[in-house]
C-alpha cells in the first residue's frame, strides 16, 4: 500500500517554498519493510529562476574576462617645407617686322615702310606696381640712321621717323625723352595700368606702322641709310 504526505518547508540558502513527498512501498524479499523514497518537487517557477541565474553565471565571466579596446597609437610628425617662387618678369618681343626697308624719295613727307611691326609685352609683377609703359626709341636724336658709305656725314635725326600705332591715328616724330636714354628720340607706343592685384599678370600688343619724312633733311645724300629702333617697357614706381 502506498501513502502519500505533502509537507511545506524552506530552505537556508532559498526562501522558495517547495513539497516534500513520502513514499513508502512494500518491500519485496521482506513483505514487513519498507523501502522509503524521499522525492522533492520544487515549482516549476523556482526551477526556472535557479536555471536562469546558473546559466548567465558564465556569460557575465566572459564579458567580464574581454579586454578593452586599445587606443589608437600615432607617431611622430614628421614635416616637408614647401618654397614656391613666381619671378618678376616684363619682357617685349618683336613678333613679325623686325626689319623694315624704306625706298626714299627726295624732300617727300611720306616715304612707307614695307611692313609693320607686331609687339607683344608680357608682365608677372609684384604688387605696388601701377603702370606699365612701352616706349620705342633711338640712342641718338640727331642720328637715328647713319649712312654707310664713307665719308658722309649727313644723318636722318628720329624727328624724321614717325610711328602709327595700332592702325589708327597720325603718324608722330620720335622727339619725346624716354625713360631709357636722355635723346629727345622716342614715343611711347602704350601703357598698361596696374589696380591692386587685378592685373599684376598681363598681355599686350601693339602694331607699329612707319614712316620718314625727307624733307626734314632737304639735301640728303643718295645712300644707304641704317638704324636701330629700341622697344622696351618699364614698370613704375
């Protein structure tokens, strides 16, 4: 025969309630004993708090165990110096008629020349610049053209070559003092003002037409006449 007891009891390390179920069942080579089953059934609520608790045990270890994340580590800085340099330059260059032949004629205004000249002046400045002028000229006033034969003396002053410049206007004497020399033998072709850094790099061009005037030197010799017409800018202050 079997009987059944249900008690309640708690235990030290927990304070969950649980049943505590006696057994006793014949035994089989004696029938006067018994064989005692001694059987715990905790609630099912008490079995998953224990089991829950038991099983994040390991993970916190292992969270707990990873090392942190090592900063980042950086090296010395090492440096490179940059020098960059962008040189002054103001430069003209004859681009075409760099030589010219005249057929004189005798006491004539007019005597053309058989080209025209083309003149390109290019700048790279500094700031404080404010004006760029191109002048054309002849080392001597009174003898811009020398003959070539031997013993004559006569000369074509510069008050006897003209210039036009660009196409358009009169054709004017070479009577003007440049910048470059003290002869009253030049005339300025252009100019260019420089404002602040807007144009402290710069281009122009002009065209130069020519002429010589005979009748500036009533008895001229029948000769070979030659001469060296200077171009040149100059940047101001």
């Amino acid at each position: 025969m079997t009987f059944v007891i249900s008690t309640d009891y708690r235990t030290a390390a927990n304070t969950s309630s649980a049943s505590q179920i006696w057994t006793f069942v014949p035994g089989l080579d004696d029938p006067g004993e018994s064989v005692r089953f001694a059987v715990h059934k905790e609630s099912e609520k008490n079995v998953m708090r224990r089991f829950a608790l038991f099983a994040a045990v390991p993970i916190v270890l292992v969270f707990s165990a990873r090392p942190a994340a090592a900063a980042p580590g950086n090296t010395n800085i090492a440096t490179v110096v940059f020098n960059a340099t962008l040189y002054v330059s103001l430069t003209v260059v004859v681009n075409s008629g760099s030589s010219i032949n005249f057929t004189l004629l005798p006491n004539t205004a007019v005597n053309s020349g058989s080209a025209v000249s083309s003149v390109t002046t290019t700048w790279t400045l500094k700031p404080g610049r404010n004006n760029i002028a191109v002048w054309a000229y002849f080392t001597s006033a009174t003898a811009a053209l020398n003959p070539v034969t031997p013993g004559n003396t006569v000369t074509i002053p510069s008050s006897a070559v003209k210039i036009q410049v660009n196409g358009s206007g009169v054709f004017n004497p070479c009577t003007n003092v440049s910048p470059f020399n003290a002869a009253a033998s030049g005339l300025q072709i252009g100019s260019n003002s420089i404002t602040g850094n807007s144009n402290t790099q710069g281009t122009r061009t002009d065209t130069l037409s020519y002429q010589i005037d005979t009748t500036a030197v009533p008895q001229l010799p029948a000769d070979s006449y030659t001469g060296v017409l200077n171009i040149q800018a100059q940047a101001t202050p």
